[in-house]
C-alpha cells in the first residue's frame, strides 16, 4: 500500500511539473490553454455556455469519459491543485475530518453555474481548480501588481484552508471534483448498481438537487445579466470576444489571453464599480508613449483567440478576426491639429492598417477625419500615433460585420 501511495505521489509530482514547464515554456495558445481545457469542469460549462462545442471541449472530452468511468480519477492523478491540496493535508496527519456532515457545495456549485450557462452566464467557471491555477502560474511569470496578487491570494486562501481543513476544497467546495462526483453517480444510476452510489446520490435525491440548484443557477444568471445590461457599460474586449454581458460570465479569469498578447494591450480588469467583470480582460492602449507606437492590436496576430479554453473569446483565423472589430475610432475634432491650422497626417496617411481614416473638406479652411466604419476594426494604432491624444476607440457592439473592404493593406 505504501508503495502505491509513493507512486501515485510521484506521479502528480511529474504531472504537477509537466503542466508548469508547459505554461512556462510552450505558447500560450498551447500549453496553457491545455491546462484548463482538460477540466471536465469547464467542458461540460464551458460548451453550455458558448453554446458551442469548440477546441476546448475536444480536449476536455476524454476526460469527461475517463471521470465518468473512474471516480475521481482526474482529481487522483492529474490535478495539480489537488496534489497541492494533499501535500497540506500531509503537513497535518493527525487531524480530523471535522466537516463531514458539510454537504457537497461543490455540486452545488456546479449545478448552479450549469444552469446559468444555459442561459450564456455560467455563474461560477472561474472556481475552476484548473483556472486557479493556470491564472497564479500566470501571476507568477510577470511583474507583482494589483492583479497579479489577487490571483496569488485565491491560491494561497486554498493553501492557507487546507492546511486548517484538511481535503476541505477538493472534498466540499471544488465544482470540479463534485463534477466528477456527479458524473460518476450517474454512471451508476445508470447501470443500476444502486448499492455502489455514493451516499446521498439516489436518484430522486439527484432529480430533485438538479432541479433546485440548476433553477437556482438560471434565475441567478439572469438578474445578473439583467442588471449588466441595463447599466449598459460595454468594454473593449479582445477580438472574438462574445458580447459583453456574457463574457463576464463565460470569462474563468485564468489570464491566458494577457499573457499571450504579444503587444501587452490586454489587461485584466479591477474596477470596483463593475463587480460582475472582476479580473475579465480588457483592451486597454497607451497614449503618447514613444515607444509604444507599435503596441496595437496587430492585423497579424491572433494569439488571444486560441488561448481562451471556454469560449469567451473565439479561435479566429486572421481572415475572421477582420471581421470581429474590437470597437471604432472616434476622433474628438476640436482637439485635433487640423482644426488648428498645423498640417498633421499621422493617424490618416501614417499608421492605420486598414485604411480606414480619411480627410474631408468641410470648406475652404477646414478640415475634418473621418473614420470609415465598415474598414475600421478597433485595432488602436492611430491612438498610439495621435500627437495630442484625441482619438479613442469605443466599445460599439459591433461583434460580427460582413467582411467587405477589410483586407489589410499590403
């Protein structure tokens, strides 16, 4: 027995290391998208919420089928977060499982964010274990700021409860391990071996907790993507992104899309006053900064949406991505040099990739820009540009548009 402790041990040892190499060293896009794509968690949510059965629950699908089979299989073997569950629970070897009686919030929790993803607005993806831990590892790799230390503090509240509680997360609270729980009930349901289903798991007990809970979870995503839209307060997001409201919801918050933007323009949120968008990633540009001039939205690039593993943000090819605008530019005349008398070309003959911004003679002495809103795709390069700062690029709702003249120019 103790032998085949040690190897299991080790085991989640090499996997615990494998999945950190790979975040580390391997594409975003790849390696950690990988790692939040294998939870069944976000498979089975992740799809109801996008409405859609993308890359990311391809992945996630054998083990879907692997968990169903074996209770529990992915939580003894291929979590890292519940290797770094048990290794507390070994710091306190003599202490006792107090909260036993507890019931299993983490089915809870799952049937909850079930039912709201019916709807578009999976209310608790972001507790996915795997998510957590994708989104500390990120935390981790760049410099400490206000985001970064709030990720680091979910991880250490799990590490800091499990040491108190040993097991607590994964045996209560974790929405993935009570996932499993579920799925590997209702094999046995299924397969009538009513004596082998874990306690408090018959049938009439699941019918009527899936009832409850998933109703619950349908009229929770609904007032909250209710009182989102009636605020009415879109933000740039990455492009693909789905519209706003439900991108709060189907966003887990694992910082895989910040980290592979190359041009840094990706940031997660923290603004106090939007409590339903916390830590979801916004697109955020500099202004009259030298030497960011080149830190827009390139019309080559497409790293962010093939590293998002619940669908929040689609994965676009360069040609689709023309066609998911981010927002449009809106130049504030009155600041503008033209307006001014001083001859300044740059946002129009300059910088923009789409070709998209153009003059117009008001009359004999003044001019005005004029951005063509069926070529411009939000990219913010001419925000970089603008000397005096006077464009900005605004959230219009614009998720999909037929791709007439967007072809980058060569």
């Amino acid at each position: 027995m103790n032998k085949k402790r040690i190897l299991k041990s080790l085991l989640k040892l090499i996997v615990l290391h494998v999945f950190v190499l790979a975040a580390v060293t391997l594409p975003s896009w790849f390696g950690q998208f990988l790692i939040p794509a294998l939870s069944p968690h976000v498979t089975i949510v992740g799809a109801a919420g996008a409405r859609a059965v993308g890359l990311a629950a391809l992945v996630g699908l054998p083990m879907l089928v692997i968990v169903t089979l074996r209770r529990r299989w992915f939580c003894r073997y291929l979590c890292p977060m519940g290797l770094i569950v048990d290794s507390c629970a070994k710091a306190r070897p003599g202490a006792k499982y107090a909260y036993r009686k507890i019931p299993p919030v983490g089915q809870w929790l799952l049937l909850a964010t079930l039912g709201a993803g019916v709807i578009g607005w999976p209310l608790f993806i972001w507790l996915d274990p795997l998510s957590i831990f994708t989104a500390s590892l990120n935390a981790s790799l760049r410099p400490m700021d206000v985001v970064a230390a709030v990720s680091l503090g979910v991880m250490a509240t799990i590490v800091a409860m499990s040491l108190v509680f040993p097991k607590f997360w994964c045996l209560k609270l974790c929405p993935l391990g009570g996932a499993q729980d579920l799925l590997f009930g209702v094999k046995l349901l299924a397969t009538r071996k009513k004596d082998d289903v874990p306690s408090g798991l018959s049938g009439v007990a699941l019918a009527r907790r899936s009832a409850i809970f998933t109703g619950l979870g349908v009229a929770g995503g609904l007032l909250i993507a209710r009182s989102d839209r009636d605020r009415n307060q879109p933000q740039l997001r990455p492009p693909g992104a789905v519209d706003d409201t439900r991108f709060k919801g189907l966003c887990a918050r694992c910082g895989n899309c910040v980290k592979a933007c190359p041009s840094g323009i990706i940031h997660q949120d923290l603004r106090p006053p939007d409590p339903a968008g916390l830590l979801t990633p916004i697109v955020y540009f500099k202004k009259g900064v030298e030497k960011d001039y080149d830190k827009y939205c390139k019309e080559d690039c497409r790293a962010c949406t093939r590293a998002c593993p619940t669908g929040a943000i689609a994965p676009l090819s360069l040609q689709d991505k023309l066609c998911r605008p981010i927002g449009l530019a809106e130049v504030d005349m009155p600041g503008c040099l033209l307006t001014q008398g001083v001859m300044c070309s740059a946002c129009v003959f300059e910088i923009c990739p789409q070709d998209a911004i153009n003059t117009n003679d008001i009359n004999e002495f003044d001019v005005e820009i004029v951005i063509d809103p069926k070529k411009c795709n939000g990219c913010g390069a001419c925000v970089l540009i603008c000397p005096v700062k006077v464009i900005e690029i605004r959230p219009n709702g614009r998720y999909t548009i037929a791709p007439v003249d967007m072809a980058p120019k060569a």
